[in-house]
C-alpha cells in the first residue's frame, strides 16, 4: 500500500475544546477515507499573533497552482449588536491583517454567528432561522444529537463532545453541513440582509451566518476528499 502525501494546515482556534476537537477529527476522517492526500492539523487556542509567532518559521503547504495555503483562524461572531463582543471580533479581523503584513503569510477567518454551535448542527439538520440568544441552541442540540444535557457547557465537554463527533460527523454529513451553510449564506443575500465587509471579511450582521464550511471545503478540495 502506498503511503499517501499529507497537506499541513495551520489553525488557531478560539475555543476551548469544540474547534479543536472539530478539525482534529475531520484529520482522522480524512486520513481513513481514499482520499488522495493525507491532513496533518495542529490545532491550537491562539490569537492569530500567537499562532504565528509559534509557526511563521516553517516552511507552509502549497495547493495546485503552487499557491501556498493560508493560515486559518476559527472564530464566533458572539453578538454583532453587542459593543464588546463587535469590538473583539473585528480586533480579531486586525490581528489577522498584522500577522500578513509581519510574516508574509496569509491569514483566512472561518466564522460561525453566533457560535460554533450552529456549524455543528448543520450536519444534521436545516438551521435557517434566527435565534436570540445562543443559549436557544440547547433544545435543538439535545433533539439532532439525541442528548439530554442541561446546558451548552455541557455539551462541549470533551468526552460528551467526542461522543458526537464520533457518532455524527463523517465525510458526507460533512458535505450535508458544506451544502446547509450555502443555503444560508444564498438565503441572507436573496434576503438583503444587512452585510458588512470588514478589512476583507464579509459578513451578515444577524444569525444564522457562517463560513466555515469555505475552510472546510479548501480542506476537501486540497486533500482531494473523494
């Protein structure tokens, strides 16, 4: 059997265990499958600085096209009304744009509004509504996952987290949640919903929005998932 090559993506993350956890798994996905490409990831709690300051000095991955890949940063819009949780996301958004002018590198931010709750939903059911409060994702994760926890935290415990990842999360409930996420993002445009670009981020300023499944896609698409 012949080894297959492998493609390095850099991420820093802003939770604590759930993307983590995420893109660890989705490695582990892709490396079993008959993909053409093997996933190496390290994901890691960092501002972009950090992750940086900790990673510019390697060499970085390079697609088709002999374009490098970017560094990704995976992040909440907790509550674009909010003054504080705005000011951190777009602080974020600066510190990203520093990294690129620092290290030469490229930075690209995958977003979830509110949070990376909505992401992992949308592997398994249609998530085109807004809420008005994260905490409204609770019912919702307890119906889809089959769970009973009393609140979110609970949920992103590790073990209980790693149990739906397991049970939930394969390549093509991924390629469900990829589609789901363009609906919406398609549904907020036919919508005229209130939209703002920031320093290159563009992004709608109510829930439901999201872009990670674009950093999951490149992933698929660089790894060459079948």
């Amino acid at each position: 059997m012949i080894k297959k090559e492998s493609r390095q993506f850099n991420i820093s993350v802003e939770g604590i265990n759930c993307e983590k956890m995420y893109f660890e798994h989705l490695a582990r996905l892709i490396n079993s499958s008959d993909s053409t490409y093997n996933l190496k990831v390290d994901p890691r709690k960092m501002s972009p600085m950090q992750y940086a300051r900790r990673n510019a000095h390697k060499p970085v991955e390079k697609r088709k096209g002999n374009k490098k890949l970017p560094y990704i940063h995976v992040q909440d819009i907790e509550d674009y009304y909010n003054e504080f949780h705005r000011n951190k996301f777009f602080g974020m958004i600066d510190e990203m744009r520093e990294v690129e002018r620092e290290f030469g590198i490229s930075y690209e931010l995958g977003y979830s509004n509110y949070t990376f709750e909505l992401w992992m939903l949308l592997h398994v059911a249609d998530m085109d509504y807004s809420i008005q409060d994260r905490k409204a994702y609770l019912s919702p994760i307890n119906r889809w996952f089959h769970r009973d926890f009393a609140d979110l935290d609970e949920f992103k415990q590790e073990a209980a987290f790693q149990g739906i990842l397991d049970e939930y999360v394969t390549i093509d409930s991924i390629k469900q949640a990829i589609r789901r996420a363009e609906k919406i993002v398609a549904q907020n445009a036919q919508d005229r919903k209130a939209s703002e670009n920031y320093r290159g981020v563009t992004f709608y300023h109510d829930n439901p929005d999201v872009s990670v499944h674009e950093i999951v896609r490149l992933i698929f698409e660089v790894c060459e998932v079948k």
